[in-house]
C-alpha cells in the first residue's frame, strides 16, 4: 500500500468522479470532493458544494493536496450536428467555455498558486474523432488533434494549457483521453454505436486508472495518454504509453462493469 495521499477530485459527484472517489477511498487516500453536488461515498466535510468559478472555494478544496484529478466539466455538445436556422444554436458560450475552458485555467492557476506538484487532466478520445472516423487506428497519443466538435475542441485546449503550465511552473501533468464510460441516459446511444464497445471505459477500470495516476513515484513533466477499458473487436486506442508510465492495464471488457 502506498503512503496516504491527500487528493482533490473535481467533477466527484459525476459517473467517473464517483469511480474515482472510491478507488481513492479504498486504497486508504484522503480525498476531497469538487462538485456542485454532494460527492456520495465522502463525509460532508470532506465534499465541497461549487463551481469551478468559485476560485475560493477552490482554492480551499485544493490547500494541501498532493494532486489533483480534474474530471469536472460541461460533458458534450448540446446542439451537433447543429439544426437548420434558426434552430442552430449551440452551447459554447453558455456552458462549454465556463466550465471546460475558464474552469480548468482555474484549476491550473490553484495548483500553481498552491505548488500542488501534480494534475491529471481529464481530456477525450473526442479531441481524435477524425482519425477514427478514418480509421486511422490504433490512434497515439502523438497523433495531432482532429476534433469532433466544440466539446471536443474545449478539450484541445485543455491540454495545451496543461503543457504550458507544465513548461512554465515545473507542475507533472497528464492528460488523459478517456473512452466512453456511458451516463445514464447513454445507454441505447452506446448499444447502437459501432465504435463503443471498443473505447468503453468502466468505472472500475476508470477508478484503478486514476489510482494510478497519483500513487506512481514519478510521471514526466507533460504526457498524453489514454484510458479504455479492453476492446471488443478493433483496438482504438494505442495503451502502450498507459501501461508503460502507470503500470496500468485494464481489466474489463463491454458490458462488464457497466451497472456499476
């Protein structure tokens, strides 16, 4: 067992924040919920109620932490392929840039202020879409971005600025691109899509990933790596970095794990 760790995890009270929370939790870490629900699985005063804008209360969810798991944020597009006008409205403004690009700047600026050594950074299969699409597959996490839509270009920048803070401010940060771990709601989205089966993430799986994430000794100064649990038919995503950086490998494969 590893030395306790004290861990801020924003976006706890979500499908893969609550995965987190209880590998965290189990494995004898102190953590800290960011989340603008009650985080379940944490006592009250470890579970802090605010957005990400809120940067005092941020800041004081973040004093002391170790690292920080970043996994709060608007979770997709609203309205894509957009409608025809005047339907043809999206959420970009309204939801996207608050919480996936104003709040991970905040995020970044409290482990800087804070000297919090490390932050994991949740990104998405999403910011690759293109080469899947063209399947240019098992996708690196070299492959230069080819975005789906305004999620997935909000996430474009979220790991840009993890690489700068990186460079600037000596902060370990990894950003992760994660499969899809569905929400409820998703489910006959996920069953009717190709592609799912083979990036599915489960909590399980995602709650170990994220273990990882903080109890290994050592990450480089910036690295992009993937998150999935194993394929069904085509390997997606390359997870060499993964396993080689975290000693990590998944360990279930669609529908396993899924009511969880």
């Amino acid at each position: 067992m590893n030395t306790s760790k004290r861990i801020l995890v924003t976006g706890s009270a979500g499908r893969l924040g609550r995965a987190a929370v209880a590998e965290l939790v189990a494995r004898g870490h102190h953590v800290v919920g960011f989340d603008v629900l009650p985080t379940p699985g944490l006592p009250s005063e470890q579970s802090l109620v605010a957005g990400l804008l809120d940067v005092d209360a941020l800041h004081r969810a973040a004093t002391g932490a170790d690292a920080i798991i970043h996994l709060a944020a608007t979770p997709d597009d609203a309205r894509f392929p957009r409608g025809a006008a005047p339907d043809d409205r999206d959420n970009f403004i309204s939801d996207l840039v608050p919480n996936n690009v104003v709040g991970p700047y905040q995020v970044m600026e409290a482990a800087r202020k804070l000297k919090i050594p490390r932050v994991i950074l949740a990104s998405t299969g999403q910011v690759i879409d293109g080469h899947l699409v063209a399947k240019n597959v098992p996708v690196t996490p070299d492959s230069p971005p080819r975005p789906r839509y305004l999620y997935a270009c909000t996430k474009v920048f979220l790991e840009a600025l993890g690489q700068v803070y990186s460079k600037e401010h000596g902060i370990e940060v990894l950003a992760v691109r994660l499969g899809w771990c569905p929400r409820p709601g998703q489910e006959e989205e996920f069953r009717q899509s190709e592609l799912g089966p083979d990036v599915y993430l489960s909590p399980g799986d995602a709650g170990r990933f994220f273990t990882a994430t903080v109890e290994v000794a050592k990450l480089p100064p910036y690295a992009v790596v993937y998150a999935t649990s194993r394929h069904v038919r085509v390997r997606q995503y390359d997870l060499t970095s993964t396993s080689k950086l975290l000693a990590w490998e998944p360990r279930d494969q669609w529908p396993t794990g899924s009511a969880q």
